[in-house]
C-alpha cells in the first residue's frame, strides 16, 4: 500500500520515524520457521535469508529513506513474533511481506494426507512437518534466483547469488548480525556484463536476467498478470521470455508466487533427491505428481530437506562473509506487542 508523504510547500516536511516494535502473527498450524526458513534459503551461505544461532530469521528491506530490519522468532506453536525496526511508514508493507514469505496462512493437509500413503515418502513427511512453502517478496527476487539456478548444483548457484547479491548491495550490521538487502532490478540491469560475469553467470543467463527484468520495468510482465491466470496460462506467459523454458517457468511459478500445483520436472536433482529418499529403484515420477495432486509442489521442498537434511544443513546457523556463525542479541526498549 502506497502512503503519499509530500507535505504542503507551507507546511514542514514530515520526517520518518526510526523505532524498533514487536508484532505476534497467527500462523497455520503446524508451523515450523526453522524448516521453512530452511527451504527459503537453500544453503546457510545466503547472504539475504539469515538464520542465527538462536533460531531468529533476521532479513533487511530497502526503504524509501532507511533500511528496515525484520526478526522473526517462534515462541509457540501458533504465532511469530516479529520485530521490525525502521521506518514506521513501511511497517503496514514489510509485515505484509513477511506473512508472504515465510508463508503463514497456508494449508498444506492435502499434501500431508496424500504423502502418508506412500510409504517412502511418509517418513520425511512427518521429519519435515511444520514446513510451509516460502514466497520471494517480489517476482524479480525469483527471476534472479531461480535463473542463477539453470543447469547449475546447490552450491555453485548459492555462490553466484551470493556474490551478486554482495557486489550491489553494502553489508548492513545489526545486534551482530550482517545483512544485505536483495538488489534491485534497476540496479543490476544499469550494470555492465562485466559486472555481472564476475559474478559467474554466463553470458546466456545475463541476457535471460536483463529480458525478465526489462519485461517488468516496461509493464509487459507483472506478477498480477500471472496472479489472475492459471498455472498452465502463466508458465505460458512466463516462457515468451528466451531463456525461460518448462522448469524455470515452474519454479518461478512455485518460489515466486506460490503456486502448489506444479512441479519441476525433468530436473537431475530432483531425481537425485528422489533416489536419495525412495531408495533404488524406478520411480514414476507422474503417478506420485498425480498423488499429490493440487499440493505437488510440496514434494520440490521436501525432496530439498532431504538432500539438506543429509548434508546437516537443516535450521544449522547462517554463516557471514568472513564464515563466522551469524549470531542476533535480544531486542531491546520495544515498543508494546501489537497482533
């Protein structure tokens, strides 16, 4: 929601107010933020989605005048409770989108229901119950994430979006911990390749990055469009981008608007995540997308536990640029808790 904050040339210019305030948010039950968080990030190595030693999901947003840092923590099963220090004016937005992206208000019983039926997969369902599945605040966030994924393993791709992320966006250092904002579409496409390529994407990848972003300055792609469409009419839409085919389209689809009811096929870790969990043998891939069906996206985040949970890399502490484990102090002096 926008906030006109011109005042009268008469009148003094009102100045945002800076302070630190603590929210409860109603989750849907089961809820676990460890494993979500998990799932949002991939490896402990994002520099954006931070996890600290003490369980608190700490993220920075760009303002409109000063950054606003968010901590999250689970006290109980049923509610979040978030700090938000900043900029008052962006509070209403930026609780929003926490909501979004760690998922709060979504059901997943068909998917639950569905998964203890089949026996290989029932195990890590309920190891893993309590995951939500996780949103990018913004459609460029999942363009860049999911491109820089192409073709590439878990860590090489976690590596280039790292550095990405730090070559646009200064560290930001709050109650211990270091934080960078994401980049922003104008940012990364006023920059030369030069700039980019050092980053390790390839040439083909920036040049899918510069359409996608390029497609939502101008208009002719925006989230809405794919909010009122249907998953077959959106990965349509999605894939008029070159560079952009079946798989990205889905998990753009999946990370980017939270869409359950695709699935990336065709994907080697996948199939790695699936023998890693089934065991071996031949799994037909479309009849357990059909058992899961409208929920099947579930499983792309489960399968990620999996290979996560194998590596120990499950709600294990975000780690800083220098590999120091990231650590977050108590809030202090806040203002009365708000639901």
């Amino acid at each position: 929601m926008s906030k006109s904050r011109a005042a009268p040339s008469s009148a003094p210019a009102i100045r945002p107010t800076r302070s630190r305030s603590q929210y409860e948010i109603r989750v849907t039950e089961p809820y676990r933020l460890d494993l979500t968080v998990s799932v949002l990030r991939r490896l402990r190595t994002n520099s954006v989605d931070v996890l600290t030693a003490d369980g608190v999901y700490v993220r920075v947003f760009e303002g409109a005048s000063d950054p606003v840092v968010v901590r999250v923590e689970q006290r109980a099963p049923a509610t979040l409770t978030v700090t938000i220090e900043g900029d008052t004016f962006e509070y209403e937005r930026v609780l929003a989108l926490v909501g979004r992206i760690l998922g709060v208000d979504r059901d997943v019983t068909q998917f639950e229901q569905a998964a203890a039926a089949l026996p290989w997969l029932s195990p890590l369902a309920l190891r893993m119950m309590g995951v939500k599945p996780p949103r990018y605040p913004s459609l460029w966030e999942a363009f860049v994430n999911v491109i820089a994924f192409q073709q590439l393993s878990l860590s090489s791709a976690s590596a280039i979006v790292r550095r990405l992320v730090e070559a646009f966006e200064p560290s930001l250092e709050r109650d211990g911990v270091l934080l960078h904002a994401f980049p922003s579409a104008e940012g990364v496409l006023a920059a030369n390749d030069d700039v980019l390529r050092a980053t390790g994407l390839s040439a083909s990848k920036i040049a899918t990055l510069r359409r996608a972003g390029e497609a939502l300055s101008s208009g002719t792609l925006s989230e809405v469009m794919l909010e009122e469409r249907s998953s077959a009419e959106a990965t349509s839409l999605l894939q008029r981008i070159k560079g952009i085919g079946p798989w990205t389209a889905a998990v753009i689809l999946l990370r980017g608007l939270g869409r359950l009811d695709v699935f990336p096929m065709n994907d080697t870790s996948v199939a790695r995540n699936l023998a890693l969990v089934a065991g071996p043998g031949t799994i037909e891939v479309a009849g357990i997308i059909n058992t899961l069906w409208p929920q099947q996206g579930m499983l792309y985040y489960h399968l990620l536990l999996a290979r996560l949970e194998a590596r120990g890399e499950v709600g294990r502490a975000s780690v800083a640029g220098d590999g120091s484990v990231q650590r977050c102090a108590q809030p202090r002096s806040l203002a009365p808790v708000r639901s």
